[in-house]
C-alpha cells in the first residue's frame, strides 16, 4: 500500500438557484487536497460547470499556506470572481478550511 503524504479535505455550501451550479449540483462544493506538514494546498477541485473556471480558482488556490489564515483567500475570491455562487464558494471555503483545522491536529499527535 503506498504512502500518502496529503489529505483531501471538502466543504459544501447550497449553491444560488437559478444557477447552472444549482441545476447540475444543488451544492457548491470544493476538494483541497493539503500537504499537513506544510498546511499548503497542492491540489484543487470544484462543482464548477466550465472547466475555465475550474482552472481559475486552482490558480487562486493551489500552493497557498492555510497557516496563513482564510481572510486573503477570501478577499481573491471576491477580487477574481464575480458570479452569483460567489459567497456559497466562500462559504464552501470557509467550511473546508475549519474542517482541516479541526482534524490535522489529530495528525500530528
């Protein structure tokens, strides 16, 4: 069995109706997966639609550093993405991010 040196960490969020999100999802979701040595995310997915967004918000997000706290996440959201799902992919953030933090203790004990 191999070795991993990541985990993968989710959070979700209702997604705006009306949207195409909404009409596929149902939920805004987001998959980080996190180095726990470094707290750094090294890889990003989403419950985007277009794959163009998807590429976006890897590029906002991969190769950040949690211990540097979720409010400059946030602010790149809202710098770079103007859409209806905006605060539900905050708050899908803003979960996954809590649920790191209350689980990658556990990791290092």
């Amino acid at each position: 069995m191999q070795t991993l040196g990541t985990v993968i960490v989710t959070g979700y969020a209702k997604a705006p109706q009306g949207t195409s999100m909404y009409e596929m999802f149902k939920h805004a979701g987001i998959v980080l997966e996190v180095d726990p040595k470094e707290h750094k995310i090294v890889g990003a997915e989403f419950t985007f639609v277009t794959e163009l967004t998807k590429k976006h918000f890897q590029k906002l997000l991969i190769g950040y550093c949690l211990e540097s706290g979720i409010e400059y996440l946030i602010e790149r959201i809202q710098k770079f993405y103007f859409a209806p799902s905006q605060q539900a992919i905050i708050v899908a953030l803003q979960a996954a991010f809590q649920r790191y933090w209350d689980n990658v203790k556990h990791l290092n004990t």
